[in-house]
C-alpha cells in the first residue's frame, strides 16, 4: 500500500527521474533548456515554455470535457465570464425547489501547480470536485483557469481570482454573467447559480498553491474593500479553506528535509516552481510564499475565517503549521487541522489511492467532513 499511498514509492520515483531525463529536450539547435523541473517543466533560451507530463502522472492530467448530462449528480459547465476569465462551474444536479426555496453557500475554487502547471480541467480536480459539490451543501463550485507562471508571474492569479469574484458579483446583480457568443445552456447554468446561491456566503478554496492564492485573493479584496465591503457587495467573502497550501521559506524546514517525495510534489518542485510564480527579483521569502510574512502583510486587514488542512507526511508541513501560528499571532482566525499518519500533499487528490488504499480514504472522508463543518459554521 505503501506505493500507491504516496503515489510513487522511492524505487519507482527514481525510475520516473531517470525516465524523464532519457527523453531529451528541444529539437531546435537554435535553442536550449536554460530551466527545468524534472517531469514538468522546461523553459527554453528563447523565453518559450513547455509544459510535461511525467511517466504515470497521465491518468491525473487528462482533461475532462465539461458535460449537461448529469453524471454522479453533478453538471459541469465551463463558462467565458466577461472579467477576462474563464471558469469552470460545477452544479448539483438537484436544484432548489420550491419547497427547499433556501439559498446555499458557494465555493471559489484555485488550483494548484506551484503557479505554474494545471488546469481546472485536469481529472485530478475533476474527480475531487465534482464529488465535493454532491456532498456539499452548496449551490455550486466555481473553478478558475489561472493564467500561468513564469508567462504570467504573480499577481496575474490574485487578479484572475479578483476577476473570478466580481464575475459573482455580475452574477448576484442579474447582470451578463458571460460572453455574448456563449450557449444557451451555459446561460441556464448561470442562471441556476444566480437564483439558488448565497453570495453572501462565498468561500475561496484552494489547493497546494491555491491554497496561497486563497489568502492573497482574500487580502486583495480586503485591501480593496478598505473594510466596508464596497467593492464586491453584494458578495462576501465567508470563509477560506487552505488544503495543503505551498507556502515555503528560502531556509529549508525539517519537513522538507525529512518527509519523502511523491508524484505531486519534490523538493524540485518546491525549490523552482515557487520562485518561477513569484514577481521578478523576489524568492520564497516573500509575502507570496513565505507563511511569516504573508501574515504580517494582512495584520491591518480584515480577514475572514480560515480552515487550514495539513497532511503529517507532506514536505510543507512545517511552513504550514508557521502559516496558522503566524496568522494566530496578527488576531486572525485560523483553525488548522493534521490529516494523520502516512498522507502527503494533496493526497485527497489521487483517485487511485482514495479508491485503494484505507487509510487515504479514512482520511479523505475526514478532510471533506471538516470542510463541511467549516462551511456549515459560517
């Protein structure tokens, strides 16, 4: 189990390693890989970028098309908002009747990827959000296509995520919540998420990456805001919820040192994705990435609840309980909570793992229970 449990054991992560690196870059004389994160990434002398699928991680980078047919309950709906971002809507099934007539909480999903790699419609969030949505009670997820780094460094996600929330804001004023051009079921969609969701009660979630993104998105609006909650209303930000966030200093934490790889994330990917996100001239010591600073950046803001959820065996685990602490020490409200025993970075999001192994399902269905609890709170 031990395997499948951190999605590569060491012996097969090795083999991924060495399998990748037979594969050889650009075929173009004229250019050469001046960076690259093994299985992943390479950047080219000429500024362009390929993006890579190591050996096994295929079944998670699959794209999934979206569908009106409800499957497993859900509906999923990509939507081209008129903010300049696209967004991944997923709808249960079952929509408000009129003798259920009470609006439900919504969720604004960030992906993840270091800033660098994913998409809203890989199957590794397909498979986890769609079901979240059923076990939910919310109106709806909304996941946004992130414009991706180092093509677009930060702050060009906090503003996509910006974006993604006055797209809501449209929405809850019965204003265009897409393009002109978009099909009359995604108009439907929109219309189910604008008669059946509390935009009163929006929550930004998060994983890996997006995790951080959850407290930048929330500490730009409230900047913006200035505290009167002007600038989104009717939307509110309810809550955020923090899974597995990315948050690293330059200076190596025991974690990272001690807990072993896996498929999703390595010392690598810690070490060049973060520094490829962040502004030109910055490095993980920055408010973007580093868990100490990105609480003292918000100590004047109001911020709102946020639900931290570590893993024990993730290579972030100490800058992430700094994360909840540092928070904790500027009086915000942070509730942090350790996924135990042997489950590593995002281990909610490998299918194969929550389908085979117990102790990944055990915790999975407890990390969903507490989601919930903490939406239900708020």
């Amino acid at each position: 189990m031990g395997s499948i449990r951190w999605g590569l054991g060491r012996l097969a992560f090795a083999m991924v390693l060495a399998t990748v690196a037979e594969m050889g870059g650009s075929t173009d004389p004229n250019k050469t890989v001046v960076e690259e994160v093994t299985g992943w990434l390479r950047i080219y002398s000429d500024g362009t970028v390929e993006r890579l699928t190591p050996p096994g991680a295929e079944p998670f980078t699959a794209i999934v098309q979206p569908y009106t047919e409800q499957r497993n309950g859900v509906t999923v709906h990509d939507v081209t908002t008129a903010r300049g971002v696209d967004v991944r809507l997923y709808l249960p099934a079952e929509p408000a009747t009129a003798h259920q007539p009470r609006r439900r909480p919504l969720l604004l999903h960030f992906h993840g990827g270091g800033f660098c790699l994913s998409s809203p419609s890989w199957a590794l969030y397909h498979n986890f959000y769609a079901s979240l949505t059923t076990k939910l009670d919310v109106a709806g997820i909304v996941s946004v296509f992130l414009p991706l780094a180092p093509e677009h460094r930060l702050p060009a996600a906090i503003d996509a995520g910006h974006a993604a929330l006055l797209w809501l804001r449209d929405v809850a004023c019965g204003e265009d919540g897409n393009n002109d051009g978009a099909a009359h079921h995604l108009d439907t969609a929109v219309e189910r998420l604008r008669d059946e969701a509390d935009f009163a009660r929006v929550f930004l979630i998060g994983d890996s990456s997006g995790g951080n993104l959850v407290h930048l998105v929330a500490a730009h609006a409230a900047a913006k805001d200035d505290g009167a909650g002007a600038d989104l209303h009717p939307v509110r930000l309810a809550g955020g919820v923090l899974l597995n966030p990315g948050f690293a200093r330059e200076e190596k934490s025991r974690s990272e040192l001690e807990n072993p790889p896996s498929l999703f994330l390595t010392e690598e990917m810690v070490d060049k994705l973060l520094v490829l996100g962040v502004p030109l001239g910055m490095n993980k010591d920055s408010p973007y990435t580093s868990p100490s600073l990105a609480a003292e950046a918000v100590a004047r803001l109001h911020m709102p609840p946020m639900l931290l959820m570590v893993a024990e065996k993730d290579l972030l685990h100490d800058p992430q309980v700094e994360y909840g602490e540092a928070m904790a020490r500027v009086g915000k409200t942070v509730e942090t909570v350790v996924s135990r025993g042997a489950v590593a970075h995002v281990f909610y999001l490998n299918f194969f793992a929550v389908e085979s192994d117990p102790l990944t399902a055990e915790r999975t269905r407890e990390l969903i229970d507490t989601i919930k609890t903490f939406i239900d709170r708020y």
